[in-house]
C-alpha cells in the first residue's frame, strides 16, 4: 500500500519551496529558486534508488528505473513541471491539511475573509470524508504540478520497494518553466529516449487527455490619423472607431464566454488605442486543424477587405502559430491511450475523456516526436488560493502510474 502520511508528507516538501516561473525572464530556468527544489528532487531520485540521475544546466532532471522482465518492452516515460504559475505568489506556501472532509466550507483565512465554499467549487462534494490539502488563502497551492512529481517519484518508489510488480524500462523527466510556455523547450527528446510518455499535470481523478487546442496568436495595428479636433473635418481617421469596426466584423459568438467543448473562438485579450493607432491582441482557438486554418485565414481577409475599403493600408496584421493538437501525433499510437484507460479501469477508476481548451506541455513535445497523453494529477482551482488536492487522489495517481507500467509489459509479453 501506498502510505497516505508518506505522500503527504513528500507533497509538502515539495510546495514549501518557492518556484515561481517568470515570463520576463530569458534564463532556463527563468527563476533562479527553481534550482532549489530541482537539485533537491535529483537528490532525492537517487535516494530511492533510481538509476542515471542526471540535471541538465537548464535544470531538466531525467531518471531511469530498468526494467525487471527478461523480454522487450518499449521504454515508457512520466513527466512533470516544478516550477508554478507566476498568476499568484507561490512564496511561503502554508499548506494545511484537513481530514475527514465534512463537505461544508473551509476558512482558509479569517483574518481576510477567504472562504472555500462548495456553494461555489462543486467539485469539492466529490471529495466528501476525503483529505484534502489547502492553503492558507494567501498563496497558490502549487499542486499543478507538485502533486504530479508527488506522484511520480512515489510511483518509482514503490516499484522499486515491490520487485513482484513487472515492469519495462521506465524514464521520469521534471521540468521547469511550464507555466510560462517553455517547459518542452529545452527537453532532450533523444536522451530521454522513451517510445512515449504521459504528463501527470491534469485535474480531476479520472481525467485522460489526448486532444488539444491548435493555437495562433494575431496582432491587428490599426493606423489613423491625427490632425487638430478643431480642423478635423475630412481629414482626421480616428483608428479606434476603424479598430471598433474591426471588432465587431468578427463573428461575436465565437469567444470564450460563448463556446465549450469541441467549439473554436476569437479572443480579443487587450486593447490598447489612440488616434494615431490602436494595436488589438487576439488569440485563435480550435481543435479542428481546417477550421482553425479557416479562423486565420478570416482575420486575414478581413484585413484585406478593411485596406480595399480605406484605399491604403490601414490594417496591418501578423499571426503567428503557437502550438497545435496533439491528437494528430496520438491517433497513430492510440494504444497508449488505451492503456492509461485500461489501467484506471482496472482500478476502478472512472475515466473522464475530452478534450482540452488549451495547450499542455504534452502537445509540444508529442510535435517534438515523443507521443505525450496527459493524465489526471489530482489538483483543482489551478493558479489561485483556492487551490486544493485531495490526497486519496494523489494515491490514486499514484497507482495509475505503476499500472500503466505493468499493462505495457504485458501487453509486449
Ligand atoms: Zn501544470
């Protein structure tokens, strides 16, 4: 058994260190405090017994526990980020653990009135005489993804502890700079060498992803221009009111707040205007590979039909691709799906299948050729202080992990 107090215990220490990413910063890692809790976890692989540590000068940590079956297995891999989102302080983290949940709210601070209601989180009836860990409402938990290297390193222990669990060669990779996009970056996909390999960075008990947005990013600059308000008459374009028109000829049900699941949008995310210009920040959002190339190509020709009506170039816009879904890279080795499945269900385990709106570092590295699902770590209310993991699905990813290990040598038996 998987010792509650054990993962507790290996969770904390992991969140008390600050390891905030920065998105101004161009170092790897892109804060320093990083390399604390990185050299502290190759410390740590080694401690339970696992074979060719290595920290890179970018602070990417790699690991290696060999297979114990005499036939051949294809090497299978874990992965994690360390590092937290720079949205909210993850400095002096107070976690707090409560057990026996009693499904009523949490006052994770009285001085500042900051309450966990179920009222308002849902989710957190599903964890009714659970323990759940939070924290002290100043501060992320850092659960995304500290309980996912939580899981991964007691994973690795237990096999190592109970040598009648048949594996494959295993590889573990933790990474910092996640949050801020770059976590793949710097990813020796060669050294690492496993045929694929499941991110533990999702949310909820159960979830199992392989299907994420295709993603742009388009900046409009818009010129006007400026003469004196008095002596405007005929001359004066007022970029904003051009910008206003812009907006407004893009279909306005297709944004976040009107779209779910499998639907694609335009996001204006900022907005920053005068007379002389006004420069729009949109990102472009879908799932589909044809109509996400449609969206594009929509801005691009309304572009067009804006500089024809003004008889200059009046709009000027530059889009550039982000990342992109990852299920054209997983589709061919669906079997790994499958088996991520088939181990939750063995484990009685509800999967929860669908699709991501958004990107995960798993989507890049499966376009950088090692075929990456994403599988659930157990946290909610990433980024924020509501942030909580109950602990019972920390254990439960825990033995997801360990039976994937086991199906694939079976499976190759
Ligand atoms: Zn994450």
């Amino acid at each position: 058994m998987i010792s509650k107090e054990h993962i507790i215990k290996r969770f904390i220490s992991y969140v008390t260190v600050d390891t905030e990413s920065d998105p101004e910063s161009t170092s790897t890692p892109s804060t320093a405090n990083q390399w604390d809790l990185a050299n502290a976890l190759a410390k740590e692989l080694i401690s339970i017994g696992m074979k060719d540590v290595t920290i890179d000068t970018n602070a990417y940590i790699m690991a290696t526990l060999p297979s114990n079956v005499e036939h051949e297995v294809p090497t299978i891999g874990f992965v994690s980020h360390f590092d937290t989102s720079p949205d909210f302080t993850g400095a002096n983290v107070k976690p707090r653990v409560i057990e026996n949940y009693d499904g009523k709210d949490i006052t994770l601070n009285a001085e500042q009135n900051v309450i966990l209601s179920p009222d308002y989180f849902e989710d957190l009836l599903l964890y009714k005489g659970q323990t759940l860990i939070v924290t002290d409402g100043t501060t992320l938990l850092g659960a995304d993804d500290k309980a996912g290297i939580t899981e991964i390193v007691s994973a690795m222990e237990y096999l190592i502890q109970n040598p009648d669990i048949k594996h494959g060669k295993i590889r573990v990779g933790f990474t910092p700079d996640e949050e801020i996009g770059r976590g793949a970056h710097k990813f020796d996909v060669d050294k690492f060498g496993a045929a694929y390999a499941y991110t533990m960075d999702g949310s909820q008990i159960g979830e199992l992803e392989y299907e994420n947005f295709n993603a742009a990013g388009a900046k409009v600059t818009i010129k006007g221009k400026i003469v004196h308000p008095g002596y405007a008459k005929g001359k004066m374009v007022n970029s904003m009111y051009i910008a206003t028109d812009f907006i407004n000829a893009l279909p306005r049900m297709e944004t976040p707040e009107h779209t779910e699941d499998y639907q694609g949008f335009f996001h204006l995310q900022d907005m920053d205007g005068s007379v002389d210009e006004t420069v729009l920040k949109y990102i472009i959002r879908d799932h589909d590979k044809d109509h996400f190339e449609a969206r594009k190509e929509v801005m691009q020709k309304l572009t067009e039909d804006f500089n024809a009506k003004y008889e200059r170039e009046v709009v000027g816009i530059e889009i550039k691709d982000q990342y992109f879904n990852m299920r054209e890279k997983i589709e061919p080795v669906m079997h790994i799906v499958d088996i991520a499945e088939e181990a939750m269900k063995q484990l009685h385990i509800k999967p929860l299948i669908k699709p991501i709106r958004g990107g995960t570092d798993g989507s890049q590295l499966s376009y950088m050729g090692l075929p990456c699902p994403n599988i659930f770590a157990g946290g909610h209310n990433f980024h924020g202080r509501y942030e909580y993991v109950p602990v019972e699905s920390m254990i439960r990813a825990t033995e997801v992990i360990c039976k994937i290990a086991e199906l694939t040598a079976e499976k190759h038996r």
